[in-house]
C-alpha cells in the first residue's frame, strides 16, 4: 500500500492531527516516516525593509532554521511516544507547497499527509489553506488532508 509517507509539519495543530494520521497509516503498512517542515527563506529585499536591520544578514534564515528543527525534533518524539518507528526528520528553506512536491518527488514517497491549515492561515479564509491547496493539486502522488 505505502512504503514511504511524507508529513509536512509546522507546528500548528493541523499539521500535528496530520502526523496522528500518518502514524495510523504507518502501524497498517509498516511505511517509513519522513517529517518535513519547510520555512520561507527571507531574501535580503526583505530584510532591508525591516525596521532594524541585524548585523549579520542570515540571521533571520538562522532564527527560522533553529525553529524548524525543533518543530521536527519534537513531532518526532511525539510520533516516537505514540508508538511509530521508521522516522526521519528533515527542514528545508523555500517556498512550502513547492518544496514539499519536490522533496515528495525525490524521495519518491507514496502518500503526501498535510494539515488542512497551517501556522499562517486565515481562519475565516476559503476551506484549504494556500499550501494545502497547492500541494493537493500539484503533487503527483495521493494527498490526504486532514
């Protein structure tokens, strides 16, 4: 059925009820795990149009990677304490819906799981959120979300 099951995560509560979803599918077809969450690289045209502008200009790309890398680490031990194994965390800069197609290609996964609405969405906005929508109708393989 799945051999590989991609879960975009960002911390927000959709993305958390999409990795509860993946486990489930996980313990039915013994599928691996591969955790994703991508942050939005600030180019330096958005940095210099900060009020104050830091002293070393990857700052802002560092901030967001540090978070990105604890929203993996603790969606792991989550999975991990609800009983998954076959886990594998990633981050990646760039656009998500793009990057979260792409990675999905590349490591040839099975079944997209994504949250209906992530950190950044409207909650009296349209039923998907932009990535979820985005990455449903380009992803070449099943996404589910949830």
């Amino acid at each position: 059925m799945f051999n590989r099951i991609l879960v975009a995560i960002d911390g927000s509560s959709g993305s958390l009820k999409a990795l509860d979803k993946a486990i489930e599918f996980q313990q039915l077809t013994e599928a691996e795990i591969f955790l994703l969450c991508v942050y939005k690289h600030h180019s330096l045209f958005e940095a210099s149009l900060s009020i104050g502008r830091p002293p070393s200009m990857d700052i802002p790309d560092k901030v967001l990677s540090e978070y990105a890398k604890d929203v993996v680490k603790h969606a792991k031990e989550l999975a991990k304490s609800h009983g998954a194994t076959k886990i594998r965390g990633f981050v990646k800069a760039g656009r998500p819906s793009k990057v979260i197609v792409k990675f999905a290609q590349d490591k040839e996964a099975d079944l997209i799981v994504v949250g209906t609405r992530g950190t950044h969405s409207d909650k009296d906005g349209i039923l998907l959120g932009s990535v979820s929508h985005r990455v449903a109708s380009q992803a070449k393989c099943p996404v589910l979300v949830v």
